[in-house]
C-alpha cells in the first residue's frame, strides 16, 4: 500500500514537468511476441489471436466481488464547448486532421467496436474518424484526434496499431493516419486504397517488427489487398492482392477471365495472427464479387473467402485455404485465425484455428496448410451438400438466390461476423458465438450477368434459430457445451469472447449483459448489465490489479475487484 | 463484406411502441409543375377522330443534370451514411434495397420525398433515421438521380417471384405441411392474397408468422412460477440467465431474478412452430404454399 503511495508521488511529480504530454515511454515491438500481462497491445492482446490471458487475480472463486472501476464516455467529432466546459483536465481540445476544410456528416455516436491497446497505463482508443488517449486509471481523456472525412461507410473501426511512440490507424475515406502517441498530434497521413473506388477501411493496423500491416475492403468489386508499410516513414513495403495478378499465374486458372479477376473483390478488412518462428501473417479474405451470383466468375475464385499465409517481410503467399470455394452468400473467410501449439491425433503440431462465416469450423497445419478437421459449428446450416475431400464444405447451387426465394442459414451475416473467436488452453477448447438465422435470397435481377458488388437481390430475414456461445474441442472437433443466450426479441448480442487463467470467460449475451461464464461449462457466474457489449473485453495488470475492460456503445468500462 | 449488425441499445421504454414511418403510396404523390416523371401528357382529342396512338411515357424518369458539385457532395454524404446498406452505387448492399430503381426514388424530384424516409426512418424495415439537413438529403437525391437507371450492364424488367404450384401448395397445405393444423384458408387466411400486394412480402410473412419483430407481432407470453407457489402470466418483456419480466393483463410490470430453479419460467411462443419449420422446409414447397396463399384473395 504505502509502495503504491510513493510510486503514485513520483509520477505526480514527473507528469508537472511535462504535463501536456502523455507520460510512458513507447512500445518496443519485440514486446509484441511475448503474451503480455501487463498491457493490451496489439488487436488480439498478442499475435497468437487467443485472447487468452494468464492473469489469475480474478478468477471463479471471487469474480462475484467484480465491480465498477470507471467510466468513460468518448464524444466523437468536434462539439462546441458548452457553457461550462472549458479546455483543461479531461476535456483537452480536439486535434483537427483530414484534407478537406468541411467533414461530410456522419450520423450518430461512435460506437467503439474494436480493440483498444493499453500501453503503459494509457488506453488508446478509436471509432471511425476518431482517436483518444485515456488514463486506464481512472478514465480521463487526455487527447482526441478528430479525421474530417470525405465519407465512405462508417460501420466501424477495428482499432489502433502502436510502434515505439507511434499510433497508426486507418479512416473510412482510405487513409493511414500516424499520431505521436503522447501529444496526439499527426506525424502523417498516407493512402491506402483509392477512395474514387469504393473503397473502406476500418481494420487495426498489426505491427509486425519493422511492418505495418494494413488492410482494406470495397463492397462495388474493385480487388482487395493487404499491405506493408513502414510504421517509421509511411513508406509502402509490399502489397499482396486477394486475386492472382494475371492469366497464367498460380490461381488464376479458378477464374474464367481477367475481367472476372480483377473485379473479384475479397477484402483484407479483418486483423489476422502471426507466428514470429514460422515468420507467417494468417488472416482471412472476404467474399468475391459479385457477391450473390457466380456465373460470371465460375470456379473456385482464389483467393476469396480464403485463410492465407504470407510471409510477413514479403508479402508472399506461403500457403491458402478456401472455406467457402465459389461463394455466393457473402461470406467472407474473414474471422480472426487462432495459434495454437497442441496435439492433433496424438502428435504435437503448429496448428491454425478458424471458425468461418459460413458456419463450419476448420483445422489445419499452419506450417504447410495441410487440412486436418472439418465440422459445422451450428444446427442450421442448409447450404452445403456436403464436405469434399479437401475438408471444403460443397455448395449446393440450389441455395443461390432465385426468383421464388432461397431459405438459407446462415444470412449474409454469417454464424458468426467479426467478432473474434477465444481459445482457452486450460479447457482445450475454441469459443465462438453464433447466431442461427435464417433469411430468404431472392434474385431480384433478372440478367445475372448485370449483377455487381452486392446488388441484384433481396435478403429477407426471417428470425434467428437461437443466439448461442459455442465451445468446440478442436482434437474431435466435438461440441463440448453450447449456451442459449435467451432473450426476448431478436437483435443484440453477439460479441467477442476473452478467456483467462482465472478460468472465466468473458463475453456479452443478447439483452445487454457483460458476463463471465465457467470455460468448462458455460455456467454464468458473474454479470453487469450495460445494456449492450459492442467489443470483446480486455484485460491488463495495472498498480498490482487486474482489469476487465469492456465496450458498450460510445463508453469505455473497466473493472476491477473490490477488495 | 463489412457486416454486423449494429446493436440497438434498446431502452426499457415500457410503452414504446416501434414507430413506423409513414411512406407515402406512389399513386398519392404530388407532381410539382413541370415534373417530367410520366412523361408529357397526351393531347386531348377531339371527339369524333380516329384514336391517336399516344406515345408511350418514358420508362424512367427524364432529368435534368444537376450540379456536379452538388452530385458530388451527395455522393460523399451518401457514402458515409447510407452505401453500407444500400450498396456504394445505390443498386442495393447489405439489407437495404436498390435505390435507383426504388418507386419512391423514381418519383423524387429533389429530395422531397426521400426526405420523410431519411429523417424518420423505417423502423419496421431495420433503417434508422438520420438527422441529415434537407439540403443534404437534396444533395443525396441528386447523386442517385444522376445513377442511370439501366445500370451498367443491361438490367431490364423484373423478375416474377411466383414460381410455385398453387395446385401443389394446397395439397401441401393440408397435408405434409400440417399448416391446417393451425390456419385455415376460409378462416384466419381467408383474403390473404389480396392483403398483400408484394409476393415476397406475403411469403416472408408466411414463413416467419405474420412480421416478426415488428409491431402488433403475436408476441411470446410467460407463466413465471415463485417459490411460494404464486404464478403470474403475462407478455415477455425480457429474459436472460439473470432476469425474468412480463406485462401482466393490467399492464402492470413485474421483473424476477433467476435464481437456480426459481422462478420456473414457461414460454409459449406463438410462432415456436414456424421457426422449427424452417429447419426441414424445402424451397419448392415454401413457392408452392405461396402460390397457394396468392389464390385466397
């Protein structure tokens, strides 16, 4: 206690030295490749993609004494100063950025649905446009960059990435933006996609060493693709395109021609995992386009809907895997992989995890690729006739969309969208959440043909067969539990789900509630409710207690025990 | 593609009944002077001369071309706001119908009638209403009015959804379906098929029970059981692991904790039977059964 006193003394007296500059030093990037416990910095808490973390403090046995640290509610854009607020303590004025003098306006509150880091006691936080830098003590702002936007599809952003001192994150007009992480103030700007093209960007930038891993996405059908840039100077590294380059190159001969290609779509818009031995970056492609009819793009499409590997210092394909060969449902292979280190039929491996949009669950070698498992993670399913011997679920075509309507599980939506899966190495087991619903797909277009990015039909939902958290063992690919997250109307739910070594797993349920469950058993044990869960919680040690950080909406909650 | 849904923070709004926005028939519509929508009007004839073969109205709407700064600004503000779900070109994305060849956008001028949809919303239909000025939303109609209705590669006509046998919808109907075990085409369908002018809408209605989620749905009801013995019913209000409450017939509130085994909980879901249907129904009975239901007008 008294230690606590005098540590809090020193930095009282460091920060009036230096008081407008957030305090810490940055975040050495070999840092990122041991699982860290004191900090959250990278989009998974570590490469693996995981989202499990050893911390201990809480656990089974007292996480009913969890209670509310703080709060914070981040206010995007630039808002007139009312009448009694004036620039100061958590309130610091805004940082203006961006190339045009007028924002186009954009409706509503951000909603903060991706990762937030939290180095060296400082929370970094984003919504499409907007950052902050947040005291994790207390929940204090200390500073706020504000993008003035040329528009494009403000559905989210998957949060920051962090290099030594440096911030990177992407806008949805399509650029990288870098912020010095103690003043807030842009170091640059750089372009990442054409935004004349429809192209979005939403995803967490990945540091990888001397890599910046950046991702975008375009629902008209202009290709998608992955990018290296320098996280020092901006400068591009390497670009790796989601369809083959050309007729004749590996790939292409999944596609009936050029035209069909290079308007292939598969955007890079969900963060990936990387294993620093093997030197691979894994992450998930989306959807090809058009995205509800194939006839102008017969084959398999590579590489759509696909889990690949690259190699992170060139942006080579190592290997890849389709899960949804010849798509026509829009579902992108875009979950976050898992690492795992662990036996599969009785002999250790590299294994990569991925439960996939279109509701089967996949194992594989993530040093070759080589297919191990294939299993459907949820009851509904009722597109596939089958599993080939590739481990590829078969499409039946009669489940296209049609004139009279197709009845498909799962929507466009997928079992499960973004929201990243966790894998608990105690249990054994894989998390995910699901969502069993059913929509009809009507062709609404009479020329298939004309058919682009995502037009030509209709998407009629129905109603969801069930809401659910879903633990499988990967050895059997078994489902070890399934918990029915009940409610009273459709909508809600579905976030992503954290695991710790105080045998507790995280997640929000579909009426609101923040809740931790028993990993063995799916048994609830704790819960608040915040009347939505918009992210998967975090946790970090900070001044020898542990937090569970979560999202709702444009608030930032952590938690702590009340010792 | 980018999809999720966004969470709906619902508030505990006991009476809040979902708004539904009003959307005027197209056949109401006002055209203002000079509007060119239905193309010049046909000269009048004198009595008496042999009829005059009027030419045909333009199929789509003849404009003229507006600003491009003016387009261009809509375009960025639609791109912001609504591209996600109504497609980056306005021919339709994830959930929301193509735009340029909507009815209502057809018969839009200058924003003045997309104007209602924008700021109010369609509840009913998942879209949430925007606080735009309406000279955004002007902005915004004249960058869909610039799209060509045509699309880019000849898109033409419609295409049927009736594809069904009514024949075999009505065997199925009474038969394997079970449908009759609850409706019946004299009684509670009776006229169904002049109800609903839109095809889709009618088999979507009939798969799902009526508009699920939506206003004056049949809604699920509870028997909450105490551990002293005391049963109260009444309309689902919220359930999860942790909470139990219901609307009894007075309109009066009760909330529960779920504590073990109490309070014992039983739902009757009115529609419980159409959701198990769609786990085993087969697309050409789902087009027959529609086909069926077009006949009971």
């Amino acid at each position: 206690m008294k230690k606590t006193k005098v540590l809090l003394l020193v930095m009282a007296m460091i920060s009036s030295v230096a008081p407008l500059a957030v305090q810490g030093q940055g975040l050495d990037p070999v840092l990122l490749t041991k699982p860290a416990t004191d900090s959250w910095p990278t989009y998974s808490g570590d490469y693996s993609g995981r989202r499990f973390s050893s911390l201990t403090q809480i656990n089974q046995t007292n996480v009913k004494n969890l209670g509310l640290a703080w709060v914070s509610t981040l206010t995007p854009g630039v808002s007139a100063p009312g009448p009694f607020s004036r620039p100061g303590p958590g309130n610091p004025p805004t940082i203006v950025g961006g190339e045009i003098d007028e924002p186009v306006p954009v409706r509503g509150a951000g909603r903060i649905s991706g990762a937030v880091l939290q180095v060296n006691g400082i929370l970094y936080v984003s919504v499409p446009d907007n950052a902050w830098a947040v005291d994790a003590r207390n929940g204090t702002v200390l500073w706020h960059y504000f993008w003035k936007t040329k528009g494009g599809t403000h559905i989210g952003n998957r949060g920051l990435g962090m290099y030594k001192d440096w911030l990177y994150f992407e806008t949805p007009d399509d650029y990288l933006v870098s912020l010095d992480a103690k003043t807030g103030k842009e170091r640059w700007h750089k372009v990442i996609s054409d935004f004349n093209e429809q192209y979005f960007s939403t995803m967490a930038p990945i540091v990888i060493g001397n890599h910046l891993i950046v991702g975008t996405g375009d629902d008209l059908d202009a290709p998608g693709f992955l990018q290296s840039f320098d996280p020092e100077t901006g400068e591009l590294q390497w670009k790796w395109y989601s369809e083959p380059e050309k007729m004749g190159d590996p790939g292409s001969e999944t596609w009936p021609n050029l035209d069909s290609m290079r308007h292939g779509g598969a955007g890079t818009w969900v963060p990936g995992s990387y294993d620093p031995n093997l030197h691979l970056y894994y992450f998930g492609t989306a959807n090809p386009t058009p995205a509800f009819s194939g006839v102008t793009r017969e084959g398999d499409d590579l590489y759509t809907s696909c889990i690949v590997a690259l190699n992170v210092d060139t942006g080579k394909l190592a290997w890849y895997y389709q899960p949804s060969p010849h798509d026509t449902h829009d579902w992108d292979a875009a979950q976050t992989p898992i690492i795992v280190d662990g036996e599969f039929k009785g002999k250790p491996r590299k294994l990569l995890l991925d439960a996939s949009r279109n509701g089967y669950f996949f194992v594989l070698d993530r040093v070759t690729g080589e297919h191990l498992l294939t299993v459907p993670y949820a009851d509904s399913l009722n597109w596939a006739t089958g599993i080939d011997k590739s481990g590829r679920p078969v499409r039946n075509p009669e489940k296209d969309a049609s004139p009279g309507g197709a009845l498909v599980s799962p929507t466009s939506d997928g079992i499960v969208n973004w929201q990243p899966p966790t894998y608990d190495p105690q249990t054994g087991l894989f998390y995910v959440v699901t969502d069993e619903e059913y929509s009809v797909f009507y062709r609404t277009e009479p020329n298939l043909k004309a058919m682009q990015g995502l037009n030509g039909i209709q998407e009629q939902r129905l109603a969801s067969a069930g809401k659910y958290i879903v633990a499988i063992d990967y050895k059997t690919g078994k489902i070890a539990w399934k918990h029915l997250q009940v409610s009273a109307r459709e909508g809600g739910g579905n976030t992503g789900l954290t695991t710790t070594a105080g045998k507790l797993l995280f997640g929000g349920d579909a009426n609101g509630n923040l809740v931790a469950y028993d990993p063995a058993t799916g048994k609830p044990l704790w819960h608040t409710h915040l009347g939505g869960v918009s992210n998967a919680v975090e946790t970090y040690m900070l001044d020898g207690r542990q937090y569970i950080l979560a999202a709702s909406g444009d608030s930032l909650y952590a938690f702590a025990l009340n010792f | 593609m980018h999809r999720e849904k966004i969470v709906l923070f619902t508030l505990l709004g006991l009476g809040a009944a979902a708004l539904v926005a009003g959307q005027p028939s197209v056949s109401a519509l006002v055209q203002e002077p000079g509007a060119t929508q239905e193309g010049p009007p046909a000269p009048a004839q004198p009595p008496g001369s042999p009829p005059v073969r009027v030419a045909r109205p333009p199929a789509y709407p003849v404009r003229a071309p507006a600003d491009p700064a003016v387009v261009a600004r809509g375009r960025q503000i639609f791109s912001a706001n609504c591209s996600f779900c109504h497609g980056s070109d306005a021919r339709g994305g994830e959930g929301g119908p193509n735009l340029v060849r909507s009815e209502l956008v057809m018969n839009d001028n200058a924003g003045e009638m997309i104007a209602t949809v924008v700021q109010n919303g369609r509840p009913d239909k998942g879209m949430p209403k925007f606080d735009l000025s309406t000279e955004q939303i002007a902005s915004i109609a004249m960058f869909i009015h610039s799209m060509p209705v045509g699309g880019r590669a000849a898109t033409t006509g419609t295409v049927d959804p009736l594809v069904g046998d009514a024949k075999a919808g009505e065997a199925y109907f009474n038969g394997a379906g079970k449908c009759a075990t609850c409706h019946s085409a004299s009684g509670d369908l009776a006229g169904i098929g002049a109800k609903y002018t839109d095809v889709r809408a009618l088999q979507g209605a009939m798969l799902s029970g009526e508009s699920r989620g939506e206003s004056g749905v049949p809604t699920k009801t509870v028997t909450v059981t105490l551990r002293n013995g005391q049963t109260v019913e009444g309309k689902l209000y919220q359930i999860d692991d942790f909470i139990v409450s219901l609307m009894d017939a007075n309109g009066n509130y009760h909330s529960y904790p779920r504590e073990g085994a109490y309070p014992k909980i039983v739902i009757k879901d009115p529609l419980q039977p159409h959701l198990d249907m769609l786990r085993t129904l087969k697309d050409d009975d789902i087009h027959n059964l529609t086909a069926y239901l077009v006949t009971l007008k």
